[in-house]
C-alpha cells in the first residue's frame, strides 16, 4: 500500500510504502531517482551478492543511497516492510548529509541517526495503524531535520520542471533555466540528489516509460510507449532499459505482481 506523507512534510518524503511478502523471494530495486529508508517490521532482508546464492543479513532499518544500478534482496516468507521514499533532495534535507557521499550505499540507519532510530523502529512495530506509523517517523523526523525546505529545495523548481517534462530535456536546457555553467549544475545535482544532470534526466524518461507500459499492460505498446518517451528506437530503449533494471521491457512487464514500481519480484 502507498500513501502519502502529510502536507507539513511533503517537500521531504514522497510517499510510504507498507509491504508484506507472504512467500520467500528474490527482490529487485532499481533507481526511480529518489533515496529511502527501510524499516523490516517482520522477518528479514538480505543483500544478494553477485555471483553467489547466499547474501548479508540487512539491518532492521538502513537508508539506500542514490542506485547506481539494481540490486538484488531476497525476503523471507512473511516479512513485512515499512519504506519512506524520499523526495530526490529528501534525504539530504533531513540528515544534512551530501547525496554523493551516501550514493550506491546501503547504510545501517542507527550509524546516521543514532538510538533515535531504534526507538522509532520499536514504535513502528508496535504501530495499529498505518496512520500511526506515519506520525511515529515525522514525529521522529522533527528531531533531526538538519535543513529546512528555504535552504535544501535549490533544485525543487528544477526537478518539477524534469518531471512534467518526462525528462526529455538536454542538459544545456536545464543550465538556461539554473544559470548555472555545466559544472555548476554537476555539482548541484551531486550534492543534493546523488547522481548527475544526465542520469537523472535519463531515469525520469525511464519511469515514464514504465507508467506508460504499466497501465497500458501489453507487449504490442512497446513501441508506442518508446516513441511517446523519448526513446529514438526500441534498440536504444532496450539497452537504457537493461542498464537501469537487468531486464527487458518484456521481462518486466512479466512480473504483474510487482510490489512497486522499481521493486519486481525476480525468478
């Protein structure tokens, strides 16, 4: 289930994510250019390590930097999942800590924010309600906001703008709308977001893709839906596509119970 944070904290949290896996499985996660924050409620996560069939127990609470590329998690049967996922400059507004520094990392929550976070972890798991939830992490965030939305949101005008335009812009449109010089703008965006102008541009387009795919839900939209985002032909959408996610078009569309957008369960 997905809802929405309350309007006080929007310009931080995107929206949460409340999942349960009543099987073992194999997870995917890749970059939908957004950060976050996983909490397991019950049961356990563990990282896949590449090349072998066994992975690290992940802690009960860890923060996801900025996706390099995809990762994989295995879920036990029966685990339950709390994710806060986070405006693109979101995180860096709440802990105050450069993108890049935390970018393709999963990080124990508790080295970033201490006992705070194990009382809230406590709190989650003891939560009736989904509401209740949510009040226990912005109630906890109010502690540790390190900036506020004046100081950290440089960039929100920039991001929405990305957006409405499915991220079918160059990066020489984005340094008329900023002023900023290309280097300028690298910057920027590392700093607060994780990754480059380029790459963020290119995983806007990618996730308008997978909503045009999604809810037209057949094989034969491909090439419409390739056209319609940017994609000069299917050749180039194809490798784009395998980069961010390790699987075609088609494979993903395969997974129909996919827990989110960017979280597919794997074979």
């Amino acid at each position: 289930m997905q809802l929405p944070p309350s309007q006080a904290w929007s310009f931080c949290i995107k929206h949460y994510l409340f999942l349960k896996s009543n099987y073992s499985r194999a997870l995917r996660i890749f970059s939908d250019g957004n950060t976050g924050m996983v909490f397991t409620l019950r049961g356990q996560l563990r990282i896949q390590k590449k090349d072998s069939t066994s992975g690290g127990i992940l802690p009960d609470a860890f923060v996801y930097g900025q996706l390099g590329r995809y990762q994989d998690i295995t879920c036990d049967a029966g685990t339950e999942m709390l994710i806060i996922v986070f405006q693109p400059y979101g995180f860096f507004s709440l802990s105050g800590i450069p993108a890049d520094e935390t970018k393709a990392q999963i990080i124990d929550a508790w080295l970033i924010f201490g006992l705070r976070i194990s009382s809230l972890t406590d709190a989650l798991r003891s939560a009736t309600s989904y509401t209740g939830s949510i009040s226990a992490i912005e109630n906890c965030f109010s502690a540790l906001l390190k900036n506020n939305q004046k100081t950290t949101n440089q960039l929100g005008a920039v991001i929405k703008t990305i957006i409405q335009a499915r991220g079918q812009l160059t990066v020489s449109e984005l340094k008329g709308m900023t002023g900023q010089s290309e280097r300028q703008l690298e910057r920027s965006f590392h700093k607060v977001i994780g990754t480059s102008p380029l790459k963020y541009l290119q995983i806007v387009r990618l996730h308008h893709f997978l909503s045009f795919i999604r809810s037209a839900n057949k094989e034969e939209s491909l090439t419409m839906a390739s056209l319609e985002s940017g994609y000069y032909d299917q050749p180039h959408l194809i490798h784009n596509f395998k980069q961010f996610t390790g699987l075609t078009p088609t494979q993903y569309l395969s997974a129909a119970d996919a827990l989110a957008v960017n979280l597919v369960i794997v074979k």
